[in-house]
C-alpha cells in the first residue's frame, strides 16, 4: 500500500488511474487490505469507512477516515491500535475514531461536521448488523435534526469560502474546500438525504465526477496528496485528463464549480423556507404572489414569471427584463422561470428593442444584485442569448497576478464597481456599458485594446445605441488603460504628456467617462492594481487634461522645492511619502539616493532630477516595500552621506543584493519618441526587485545618460520603468550602448 511517486508509469497507465472504475478499483482493494487485518473472531465490533472511501471515491492519494464501532467491547484500545498502525506504517494518511453506537450518534446529534461525516458511513468488516444499525439510526436521525443544524452548517460553510475562496474564479483554487468544491457536494448530498431540496440533478453529478477525476490527475501529477490546483502541474494535469492544455482545466473546473455553488445556493434557499415558514398564514396549498415589474412576481421569496407572460409566443425581452427585475429587488429568479426562459424564450432582433436595452442598463446598473444574478442566468446559457460573444469569455483565466478574477466575472465585477461612479459623469447607461465590455478582446490575439474596441463597437450597435454612442463605446473601449498607463509612467509636467492625452480623448464628457471606468476596472482587477498613489496621479493627469482641453493652457515646468534652492548643501528633505535631496552639481545624485531608499526599503514611485544655480536636485515619491515606513533619522544619515559623495551606502547595496537571482520573462528596453519635451523616453519592462531603480539609474549614468525623471510602474512581479533621457538620441550605436547597459544591470 505504499504510495507512488509523482508520473510513476507511461500516460496511458497513468491514465488508467483516473475515473470511477479506478476510484472503485481503489477502494475495493483498500476494502481488501482492512479486511484482511480486521480480527474476524470478534463481535460486537466493526470497521466502518466514511469520507472518500465510504464514498468509494479513492484518490491516488486519499487519506482514510475510519471508525471502529463496537458495544463496549473490552481491550478496544488494543484492537484499535492493531489496526490504526499498519496503516500508518504504510505511510497512509488516517483520521480514526473509537465510538459505540450511542456515542456515534450522539456526537452526530450536536455537530453537523460528524453528521454529514456518517452519512457516507459504509461497511468493511466485522459485525456487519452493528454497522448497518448504525448507518440506519444516523440516517433517521439527519432526517429529523438537519433543520436545526443548518444554520451551523451555514456558519461553518461561509467561514470555509471566506478561507479558500471561490474556486470558479481562483488559478491555484482547492479543490475541496473552496466555494463550489468537492466539500459543497457533501453538503449538497446531505440536504438532498434530508428531503431538503432536489439537489443532486444530472449537472450536478457530472460536474462531481469531472472535479473527482480533477483531482486524481492533480495526486498522479504531484505524487501526493494535494488538493490546491498548482499552476506548474496543470499541464501535466491536462495531459492526463486529454484536454487541449492548462487553460482548458482551468474552464472546466470554473464551469463545474460555478454549478455546483448554483446548486448549494438554490438548496440554501429550499432550506431557508422550510425555516422560516414562509406560507405560514397564508391559504394552504396556495403560495402568496406579489407583483414585481411587468410580468415578475415574487413567489416565496423567488421571482417567477406572471401568469400572462407566458404564451405561445413570448416576448423577446422577457429574459433581460426577469434578470433587470431580479437584480433591482435583489430576489433569486426560480429555478424553474429559469428553465422555462432558457427552453422557450425567442431571441432578440437586431437591434434590440428599447426595452431590451433598459433592462439590460439597469440590470448592470443595480449594484449588489448584479452578481448573483448575472451568475444563475450564466447557468442557464440565458447570458449566451443576449451575447453571443459571452460563451468565448466564460471562465476564461487571467494569468497576471494582479488580476483576481476569471474575463467574464472580471467585466460583470467592472460593471458593478462602475455604479459607484454613474453620479459623476453625464452618461451612465455608456459608462456601465463601457466597463462591461472594456476586455471583450482578451483571448485573441493583438492589444485587447485595439481588437475589442471594434468587437464592443459591435456589440453597442446590436443592442441599439445610436452612433455616436457607438463611437463613445468604441474610444473607451480601445483608450481604457490610457490613463493608468500615462499617469504612472508619463512625467505630468510635460507639456507634450497633457496635450497627447487631450488630443487622443476629445472632450471632457469622454475625460470624464474614461476616468470612471479606469476606477471600475482597477477595482474589479483586484488590490494589486489600485492604490491611493495611483488613485492621486490620475487625477492629477485628469484635472490637467481637463484644464487643456477646456482652455488650452499646458502645464509649466515644475518649480523645486524653494528651500533646496537656498542654504547649506547638502540638503536633505523627508516629507511624508517625498524624498529630496540637493547636493553640489555632480553626476550620478540620482542612482546613489534611489540606492539609500532602497536599502531603507522604500519603493520609488517617480523621480525628478533637475540642475538650478549649480545644485543638483533630486525629488522622489515614495512608499514603504513592506508596510512600515523608514526611521527617519537613519534615512537621513544615509542621505546626506551619499549627498556628499560617500560611496560606502551604496556599497551595502551591492554586497545585499550579490548572488541575488532574478527569475521571469527576459527583459525588454523600448526607445518613445515624440512623447516627451526635449527628451526621449527609455522604457524598461522587467521582473521587479529591490534596488532595480537604483542598478539601472547607475548603469544610465556611467553609460553617460543623463536622466531628467523616472517613472516606476509595478503590476504584481513585474515593473514598467520610464526614462526621460536628455537628448535626442538619434545615434543608433549611442542607443544600443545604453541599452546594453540597462539590461546588463537588471
């Protein structure tokens, strides 16, 4: 019984490792192997198998749970430890428990965890009556107490998800314990034993069994067991599975999880009515109806369709305007109205109906609604009828760290963050609609930018917007990272940074559009890609662009601190996030302070070097790499030190970061020309670390670059550095020297 190691034996073995017969298969030898070291003479006791091989639903990798039942037996200690050591000998995982049948079934009585547990209970050996009073007794007894253990099952079950998750929309998602996991099957198992609802429908069960052959590809990959879909191990888990690649392993178990927490919420709400009684004075066998909207009612705390919606021939509407209703009074639609829409609702005309395109602008417009609901119309292909292009997005992964999200949540996650916004702009309808389709081109190939402004400009004119809103959808479509990408890499007191913005949007209104959705979609990304700082330099882009394209003016070039123009030198000024330093006019100021800050583990933001009256000034922004901001007096220290030319600071620098290694994509360096005055702009894409500002700035100097600012873009392991080089820069050897530098540094 000892385990096998991780891709032990060819594909086609391995294979044969995966599946219901091979789970059985497994199970009936582990039923073997127990048997055969279960002391046969004796009564009154019995071995009885819960969790996965109770289920027969063996990993390559599963632990045992196991219980030994007995009627008081005497030396039950003994015989326990006789069976509970070989296995542990042959280095299998094993959660046991000694218990009679009252002690079974009154543990049972009171924790719902042990409850659910015996459920699966099944015999392998000894007293086969014992075991069968056992299964039976636990099996009335759920009957009868489930109720009153709901609502700890509840509080256990939303403490589990708020620790794992939801797996439909997680990379490296636990199989078993995240939201719409292996665990929420034996909590849907349950409610179905306890008469509770109707939960173990046909995709229900299929999606149990794809997750249970998800899970033996990712044991036979690892050679262990593990439940947390690894990222290095998806290929090899396709492989095993004989699916196209990782990716699509990921789609299905989105898909499958996404059903089966559908599943959980609807047994949730079967569960919650039998609970409170919702009929309880009313006339029996006769539910209360109340009206909704045109054609929605509210039936026990559903939304169902009115009797005189429904007809031979139903309006092309009816789907959208069910989920707009749904969505506004934050109600379920029933599984059943669900059903019906998906079987016999007609499609809609091109272009929609003007009631078609209310429901669906408020429908992204109602806030907390809008998830839930998107969700079960999503199972129930009714979001396949609206959008075609939707099946293409559904559970489509997103590998950037920063992003949290599979495509499809992420742009109904947008649209909801964007209802924060619709009082600050003049049209909402085009900002909700923005933020909903502002990645339909991700997946193709090309900028997402550029390949789905075309797509969303599509998509606008199929719902009806007229053409100049079309054209609006389209620019914000295909500008949407314009403004993150300008104001953290861009110097915003460059004349040509404000016009070139000013020039690509048009007016205020699009401005105004732009600068909503560039919140919603940050938002909707994850934490990794918002911050107050970023928050700060989009508006202040925002606020200049404005100003231009109101009145024409351009920012001037910004004026140095007054008091580093005057005074002793070295000067030294720390001012929460903001760092400056002037010094006597040297080469190099630069490199050398982002050096100190980095030793005092501080993140550069941006940087601006400038030459007045023979002072050099050095002004950064900053924040703190891990939380703590630096000793002040210290930094200081170090500051002024390096201010006076003193080598020994960023000598530390580079002892700490020897025999650093540095892993990722290789580095890229970009030359930009023509956004910037009297300056080219070298920008450095790379894999982040500590001292990065400093090692490069340093190679730019002694490559003999002189840098006027710095811009320090990161997005979860990676950086985007801007440049703006002094000069022209027209010499091509001249720029492949100080690329070669800049790359040789990182």
């Amino acid at each position: 019984m000892a385990p096998q190691g991780p891709l032990d034996g060819s594909l086609d073995t391995l294979r044969d490792q995966i599946g219901v017969a091979a789970r059985t298969a497994r199970a009936t030898a582990l039923d073997t192997w127990l048997t055969g070291m279960f002391p046969a003479h004796l009564t009154g006791v019995s071995l009885i198998a819960v969790g996965g091989l109770g289920r027969r639903d063996c990993a390559p990798h599963s632990d045992l749970d196991l219980v030994l039942l007995h009627n008081g037996t005497a030396g039950i200690d003994r015989i326990a430890s006789a069976l509970w050591y070989p296995i542990w000998d042959a280095r299998l995982g094993l959660d046991h428990s000694v218990r009679t049948l009252p002690e079974a079934l009154s543990v049972a009585h009171d924790d719902v965890k042990a409850a659910l547990g015996l459920l699966d209970a099944r015999h392998i050996a000894g007293d086969a009556a014992l075991s069968a009073e056992l299964i039976a007794a636990t099996s009335d007894q759920w009957r009868r107490t489930a109720v009153r253990l709901l609502p700890q099952l509840r509080e256990i079950t939303v403490s589990r998800w708020a620790a794992h998750g939801e797996l439909a929309f997680l990379l490296e998602g636990d199989l078993k314990e995240a939201a719409g996991g292996l665990r929420d099957l034996t909590i849907l198992r349950g409610l179905g034993r306890a008469g509770i609802a109707d939960t173990m429908r046909p995709a229900v069960r299929a999606a149990d069994l794809r997750l249970l052959d998800t899970r033996d590809a990712l044991h036979l990959a690892v050679g262990r067991r593990v439940d947390r879909l690894i990222t290095q191990e998806r290929g090899t888990i396709a492989e095993l599975l004989g699916v196209d690649d990782g990716d699509t392993v990921l789609r299905r178990v989105a898909g499958d999880a996404r059903t089966i927490a559908h599943a959980l919420d609807d047994a949730w709400r079967a569960a919650d009515r039998l609970r409170s009684g919702r009929r309880r004075g009313s006339i029996p066998g006769k539910p209360s109806r109340r009206p909704v909207a045109r054609d929605v009612v509210e039936q026990d705390g559903e939304l169902v369709l009115a009797r005189t919606a429904i007809g031979p021939v139903p309006d092309p509407t009816l789907s959208l305007r069910v989920a707009a209703a749904a969505a506004t009074v934050r109600l379920p639609i029933a599984r059943a109205t669900c059903e019906w829409l998906a079987a016999f609702c007609p499609p809609l005309p091109t272009p929609w109906p003007p009631a078609a395109r209310a429901a669906l602008v408020s429908l992204l417009g109602s806030g907390q609604g809008l998830l839930p609901t998107w969700e079960a119309c999503d199972r129930y292909a009714l979001t396949d009828a609206w959008l075609p292009e939707w099946a293409r997005m559904r559970s489509l992964p997103q590998h950037h760290p920063v992003h949290r999200f599979t495509l499809d949540r992420h742009l109904v996650q947008a649209a909801y963050e964007a209802t924060a916004c619709t009082r600050e702009v003049d049209r909402p309808d085009l900002l909700l609609i923005a933020a909903f389709l502002h990645d339909v081109g991700k997946g193709l190939p090309g900028d997402h930018s550029i390949v789905g402004a075309p797509i969303a400009a599509g998509i606008a004119a199929r719902i009806g917007l007229p053409p100049a809103d079309v054209t609006v959808i389209e620019k914000l479509v295909r500008l949407h990272l314009l403004l993150p990408d300008v104001a953290t890499r861009r110097d915003l007191s460059d004349p040509v940074t404000i016009s070139t913005v000013a020039e690509a949007v048009g007016d205020t209104t699009t401005l105004d559009l732009l600068h909503a959705l560039t919140r919603a979609d940050s938002h909707a990304t994850g934490p990794a890609a918002w911050s107050d700082w970023k928050g700060r330099l989009i508006a202040e882009l925002v606020r200049k662009v404005h100003t231009a394209l109101d009145t024409g003016a351009l920012p001037s070039a910004p004026e140095p601190d007054p008091s580093l123009l005057a005074g002793e030198l070295p000067a030294v000024r720390l001012d929460g996030d903001r760092v400056a330093v002037a010094t006597a006019d040297r080469r190099g100021l630069l490199g050398s302070v982002a050096g100190v800050l980095a030793l005092h583990r501080l993140d550069v933001l941006a940087a601006d070097a400038s030459t007045v009256d023979g002072r050099a000034i050095v002004e950064f922004l900053t924040q703190p790499r891990y939380g703590s901001p630096a000793e002040p007096v210290a930094l200081t220290a170090d500051l002024r030190r390096v201010a006076t030319g003193d080598v020994s600071v960023t000598q530390r620098l580079r002892r700490a970061r020897a025999g650093a290694v540095r892993e990722g994509a290789a580095p890229r360096v970009i030359w930009l020309r023509e956004v910037a005055t009297d300056a080219v702009v070298l920008e450095l894409r790379a894999a982040d670390s500590s001292g990065l500002l400093y090692r490069v700035a340093s190679a730019l100097d002694e490559a003999g670059a002189e840098v006027r600012a710095a811009r320090i873009s990161t997005l979860g392991g990676d950086v985007v550095d801007a440049f703006y080089l002094v000069g022209a820069w027209t010499d091509e050897a001249e720029r492949a020297k100080v690329e070669a530098a800049v790359l040789a540094a990182v």
